[in-house]
C-alpha cells in the first residue's frame, strides 16, 4: 500500500471503456504520479476496496460528491522502478566494456 505523497508509476494502464467516459484524463502506464490521498473504493462490481488519488489527476466527484480514485495495483512504488532501470544502466555499461574490451584485444569486427 501506498502512503500520501509515495511516488509512483503506473505498470497497467488498461482500463475499461466505462472508465474511459468516467474519468476526463487516466494514468498512463510508465508515468510516475504522487499519491495525494488514500479513499475508500469501489470497484466495478461494487466490491469495497481501497483507492488512491494522484496529484496530478483530479476527476469530477460522483454522483455521491466523492472523487473516484484508482486500483493501487495499478501502480508500483518509483524507488522499485528507479533500482530496475539502475540495473538495466548498469548492465548495459558492463556490457559496453565488455565489447571495448573485446574489440581492443580482437581488433575492430566492423573494420
């Protein structure tokens, strides 16, 4: 779960067409928003769950006055994302080192 003010980004961003007449604007999958607020929810089967708000998305309230927010599973905590792509940066420096190397001690292939 997340806490007010947790970076996030969004890892689904497949929703349903009802959803699309709902909301004015929707996440978008690989963006990162703030959570401003954690609700109550409902999902669309009316199940009671749990939602959360974005600062950077505001959508009018329902017709209870309340601000539809969205499925926390929808998202992953940025500092996740940000280790992964450390990762894939790391990975794709030691390879580049590799190949230098490789092409140093072999002579350039592509000559």
């Amino acid at each position: 779960m997340f806490d007010i003010g947790s970076r996030v980004v969004c890892c689904d961003d497949r929703f349903p067409n009802c959803c699309k007449a709902i909301f004015p604007t929707l996440p978008r999958k690989g963006h990162r928003y703030t959570v401003r607020d954690v609700v109550a929810g409902q999902e669309l089967n009316l199940q009671r769950t749990v939602a959360i708000l974005l600062d950077e998305i505001h959508t009018p309230p329902n017709q209870h006055g309340i601000e539809p927010g969205f499925r926390p599973s929808r998202f992953v905590d940025a500092s996740e994302v940000a280790v992964s792509h450390q990762e894939a940066t790391t990975s794709i420096g030691s390879f580049t080192a590799r190949r230098k190397a490789f092409e140093n001690a072999n002579g350039d292939a592509r000559r």
